[in-house]
C-alpha cells in the first residue's frame, strides 16, 4: 500500500485533474483483492453508490488497539478512494483514528472538489465507518 505522505507529494506535483484522476486509478490498481469470502453485507459499506467492502482487524488485544484495515471497490476510481482511506487509517491507534479526519486530507489534496455527489457521498461513509469502529474499540 502507498503511504499518504507519498500520496500528498505526488498529489502536489499533479496539476491537471486528468492527470490526478490517472493517479488514483493506479494507487486502486495497487491494493491488493479482497477474498471473495470477505465480500459479504457486513463488511459492505451503506451510502455508497458503488458497492465497497471494508473489513478491520486488531492488532492487539488493549484499550488502545492497533487497527488495519482492508478494502475493496467494484469501480475502479471508487478503488483508489478505498486505497487512499486505508492509507489514512490503516496501521494507527483507534483514539488516533477517531481524531483523524480523512476528508481533511482529500481537501488538502485537492480531491474532494473534483468528486461527483455520489462519490463524496461514499467517501463520507467510508470515513464515518471506519471512524465508529475505532470508537467501539476504544469503549470495548
């Protein structure tokens, strides 16, 4: 998986929306294939007009649990938006992920005003989801 840092450079030297766009095709292109097994409702993520899976882990068992996350996507720009998410969140603390808010981040790259309604709109729950997760964690 591609770290953010190096999302957000390469993002800085992208001028042209085409060229961006390219780009996340390819960071989806990177993330690896969701088991069929892994594709079912729990793991599918409501408010998204292309279908996206997501499915966490804890790396440990404690009050603060490492979390990882995989994601899926049938559509291919919707698959880099997973692959840049999971690159957000994947790997950190749960009380960091409740603080962290990716949609900062798309702005900052410039993303979130070249994304259509629906597009946002599923990025919104993607971000929702995984953020609700860690918060269970951290009062489990």
């Amino acid at each position: 998986m591609t770290p953010i840092d190096k999302i957000i450079d390469d993002f800085a030297f992208l001028e042209e929306w085409e060229d961006r766009y390219r780009y996340v095709i390819e960071i989806g292109k990177a993330l690896p294939v969701m088991p069929e097994d892994q594709r079912t409702a729990e793991h599918k993520v409501q408010g998204c007009a292309s279908q996206v899976w997501l499915v966490t882990s804890k790396a440990e068992e404690s009050a603060d649990p490492i979390l990882t996350f995989a994601g899926e996507s049938d559509a291919h720009i919707v698959r880099g938006l997973v692959a840049i998410v999971l690159a957000i969140y994947s790997g950190k603390h749960a009380s960091e992920i409740v603080r962290l808010d990716a949609l900062d981040v798309f702005g900052r790259i410039g993303l979130v005003e070249h994304l259509s309604a629906q597009r946002a709109n599923g990025l919104r729950s993607m971000v929702k989801r995984i953020r609700e997760e860690a918060a269970r964690e951290l009062v489990a």
